[in-house]
C-alpha cells in the first residue's frame, strides 16, 4: 500500500520546517506532499528547502481546495491513501500507523483521527468549539446512524475510492461535518481511532473569529444538503 | 401620449441601444444581454400599449398600475440577481479547477527541469517538433 501525506499550508512558514522534519524522523517510509494554499510568505520555499515536492495554488483555495489538489496528485501517480495531515504542528506522526492500518487491512475506505474516542491526548478546545463539536458531532452521528465523535479532526486517511469521490464534491473552505455525512451515506466504509492533538507550534487557525460566525450556518445547510443530495442521488443511476 | 410615456419608451429605447452596443464592442456575451434586452423590448411595448398595462393589472386583480410595474421590475431583477449566482458559483468552481491543474502542471513542469538535468531555463521549442517527455509514473 502507498501512502501520501498531504500537507495543506497556507502561511505556515514558521511550523512547516519542524513539521516536516518530525515527519522525516517518525514516519520515514511515508511520501510527504505539501499543498501551499497561495500562501504570501515562504512556505513553499520552506518545503523545497525540506526537499519535500509542493503544488503551489496561483491562488487561496481553502482547506478543502487544497486537499483536493493534493487527491489529484495521488490518484495521478498512481497512491493507494491519501492522508491529510496539519501543517502547524497539531497532529502527531506517531498516530499514523493506527491511522493507516484499517486501510491496510482493506476494512475501511475512510480513516478519521479522533481527539474524543478514549480521550486520547489532553487536548482541551474553548467552551464554545466544544459545544459547537458537540453539536456537530451529535447531528452528524444521527445523519450517518453511527456514533461520530470528531467530525472537525484534521486528521484523516482517504482511500482511493474516497479520494475519487472526493473530485466530485468537497467543500471547499471547511471539509468537516457535511463531507462525513455525504460520504458515509454513498456507502463509503469509515471509522476512528484515536488521535492525539498537540497546541499549534506557529501561524492562525483556519478557524478565526469571523469564521465562527459562518461556520455553523455554513456546516448545518451543507449537511442538510448532503442528506438530501444523496437521497435523490440513490434513485438516480449510481455515479 | 403622456409625457411621462414618452419619456419611459425613450428610456428603454436606450437602454436596449446601449446593451446592443455592448455586445457589438463584445464588452458583453450575447447570453447575457438576452435579458436585459427582453426586459427592455417589455417596458418599451408597456410604454407604448397602455391598453396592455391595465389589462394585466385587472386581470391581476392589483388596484394600481404602478405597483404592475414595480412588481415585475422587482422580479426581474431578483430573478437576474439569482441567475448572476449560479453564474458566479460555476465560474468559482472553473477557476478553482484550473488554479489545481495549474499547480499539478508547474510541479510537474519543474521535476522535468530538474530530471533533465537543469538549472538553465529550457530554449524555446526546436522547430523539428518537441521530445517526447517522460510519462511521468502512471500505474
């Protein structure tokens, strides 16, 4: 099985360097591709300097636009999994053997990291993201029929079939709660293990104040979407 | 006619030349002009038949002409509001496709820079047609 590691970036020149050498050092068998987001500062040269390969977007696609990319690129050369993994520091390299080993096995198509199944890690969010990843997580897990517990963890492996899928339909800005459920109802076979999250080492979160505002609108039309997407979708001829 | 008709049919009259004109310059698509025009050739006929105006309003069952023609201005330029969206949602997801392609080309581009053994950039393309280049490593 190969694996690509795709590491989204935008403006993550301080991090990206530690990042990727931790990477090298705990997870040396893994391709690494970094996707720079049409990032203003050095983050692409701060990869190459890595001797990492990177796409640089002409312009600001987004999380989920920069993942997409780096999907292309993996089914392109031909990468079994594709797993998405933070530029700023948050993931650990040593969850990814459990990450990557129901993909192995061949039992799962979909891969999710999980801060909450065990507690793993002491990652501690502010109130309100908790109630907001309480709320999401609970919606979520009732549109899929299965308890989801991190529907927000950045921290995921994406097969072949998902990746293509992936080409067809993926937010664009935060690929969360409504791409779980979307894909989960086309059939797609998921699961998690646990994950543990570390405090960021430079940078912003993609998740600023502005955003907080947008977001739960944003996530809970999307997923209402989803649902009704795929329920017209099953009467249709299977794509 | 009225004065105030007079000056609405000369209004629409204008607008309809100048979208013409527009599309004659190609400042504007032939698509997106059909609209304005067909919006234009209405007010133009309503200014032109007021016999027309006090039919629709009747059979409407509105109490005033005005708000007929408030009515449907609005609608218009709702429905042309909304057809601008979907414009703009399909040209965001082009422009997002190419910006992909875009990067997926120029890494590719500087991986046969570096196979081909190469700092300088590559001289123009020899007039005997172009090497085959390396087909990457499709499965």
């Amino acid at each position: 099985m190969r694996a690509l590691l795709v590491v989204p970036a935008y403006d993550e020149e301080e991090s990206l360097p530690a990042t990727l050498a931790e990477l090298a050092r705990e997870a040396p068998g893994l391709d690494v591709l970094v996707v720079d987001d049409g990032s203003a500062d050095g983050t692409a040269a701060a990869a190459r300097a890595a001797g990492v390969p990177v796409l640089v977007l002409p312009v600001n696609l987004g999380v989920g636009g920069a993942l997409q990319t780096g999907f292309r690129y993996a089914l392109e050369r031909g990468y079994d999994v594709a797993v998405q993994f933070d530029a700023d520091g948050q993931h650990d390299p040593r969850d990814l053997p459990a990450l990557l080993a129901p993909l192995a096995a061949g039992a799962c198509d979909l891969v999710i990291g999980s801060r909450f199944v065990e507690r793993a890690g002491g990652y501690r969010a502010p109130w309100t993201r908790r109630a907001g990843m309480l709320l999401f997580s609970g919606l979520t897990s009732l549109a899929v029929g299965r308890r989801l517990s991190d529907t927000t963890s950045g921290l995921r492996a994406y097969g072949r079939r998902v990746m293509r899928l992936c080409l067809d339909y993926f937010p664009q800005d935060f690929p969360d709660a409504p791409l779980l459920i979307w894909l989960a109802r086309q059939g797609v076979r998921w699961t998690e293990v646990p994950a543990h999250m570390r405090a960021r080492r430079g940078g912003t979160s993609f998740y600023t104040f502005t955003k907080s505002l947008y977001y739960p609108y944003k996530t809970l039309l999307a997923s209402l979407i989803a649902v009704l997407r795929t329920g017209a979708g099953e009467r249709g001829p299977a794509a | 006619m009225t004065r105030a008709q007079t000056i609405a049919v000369l209004v629409a009259v204008l607008l309809v030349l100048a979208v013409l004109e527009l599309v004659r310059r190609r400042k504007l698509s032939e698509e997106f002009s059909l609209l304005w025009v067909v919006a234009s050739l209405g007010a133009v006929l309503l200014g032109v038949w007021t016999g027309l105006l006090t039919g629709i309003t009747r059979a409407l069952g509105a109490l005033y002409e005005t708000s007929v023609i408030f009515f449907f201005g609005l609608l218009f330029v709702l429905l042309l509001l909304v057809y601008y969206a979907v414009k703009l949602t399909a040209l965001t997801q082009e422009v997002r496709r190419l910006a992909q392609e875009a990067a997926l080309a120029r890494l590719r581009l500087e991986e046969m820079e570096r196979a081909a053994g190469a700092a300088p950039p590559p001289p123009p393309a020899p007039p005997g047609g172009p090497a085959a280049p390396a087909a990457g490593d499709h499965p």
